[in-house]
C-alpha cells in the first residue's frame, strides 16, 4: 500500500517579505494546519483536527498570526464541509 500525503482543500498565506511568512491550511485528512517560518531553522507548525479547531483549539493563535478575517473564514469553511 501506497502512503499519499494529505492535500490542502483551501489554504491561507500572509507573507511578510520584511518579516515572517504565515500559512493556515484545511487537509483533506480532516486536519487543519498552522505553519510559520521563511526558513527550516526558524519555522514550525500545529496540527489539530477538524473538531479541535471547531472546538477553538487554535483560535488565538490564528487569530494573531492570520488575523480575525482569516480565523472566521477557516472556521466558515469547516462548518460547511462538516
């Protein structure tokens, strides 16, 4: 059997060329990710399923990485998939 890495359903960026690089990312494998970092060294992720983040596991921190629209969009877009 095959691995087949999950696929972003929709993504977010808010790219700073001057400062950091944000990204936020519904998966397919009922995940939502929380990514940050322009380099290997300096970056890093959260993951929490799809009922975590309903339930406001990642709120904060999209909120003050992506901003309050990008937070109400995600949690728009995972009430209409579920």
């Amino acid at each position: 059997m095959n691995y087949i890495p999950p696929k972003a359903i929709k993504n977010w960026k808010n790219d700073n060329p001057d400062g950091e690089l944000y990204e936020a990312s519904i998966m397919d494998n009922n995940t939502v990710i929380s990514a940050y970092g322009r380099y290997s060294h300096g970056s890093s992720c959260k993951i929490v399923s799809w009922k975590e983040f309903l339930g406001g596991e990642m709120n904060e921190l999209v909120s003050k990485t992506m901003g309050s629209k990008v937070l109400n969009e995600i949690l728009h877009e995972l009430q209409s998939i579920t």
